[in-house]
C-alpha cells in the first residue's frame, strides 16, 4: 500500500528547484494555517502543495512525480 504523502513532505521534495520567494510564502501560509488549529492533512494544506506542484508543471515543465521515480527531464 502507497502511504500518501502529506503536504508538507510534498514541498519538501520540490523545495530544492522551487524560488526562494514561493517557498517563503508557502511555508507563511502553512504556518498560518496551524497557528490558527489548522492539522497537516487538512485540505488547505494540500492546497498549498498543489500551488507548488503546479510551478512544476507550468514553469519547469515538470512532473513531479517524476521526483518519486529519479526521472527529471525538461521538456524543450
């Protein structure tokens, strides 16, 4: 069985190619978020993930599931 990953391992396998500047502001939100009772898994915090899922996607041309199998070619 696949253990599902929660949002705060997901950015930390993006973190390495993701801008200094998304990393502060996701990581602000998601601070934000349980400072206020929010829980790691919540749906919130997912989304936070998919904000940095989908810079890979958009701008790296990237999927990030390739991160989980060693695959990282860009596409030109």
């Amino acid at each position: 069985m696949d253990k599902k990953l929660l949002p705060i391992e997901i950015i930390e396998l993006l973190s390495p190619k993701l801008p200094a500047e998304l990393l502060m502001d996701v990581n602000q939100r998601m601070t934000s978020w349980k400072a206020y009772g929010g829980k790691d898994d919540d749906s919130y915090m997912y989304q936070q993930a998919r904000f940095a899922e989908n810079y890979y996607r958009l701008i790296l041309r990237v999927d990030p599931i390739d991160i989980e199998t060693g695959f990282m070619e860009v596409e030109k």
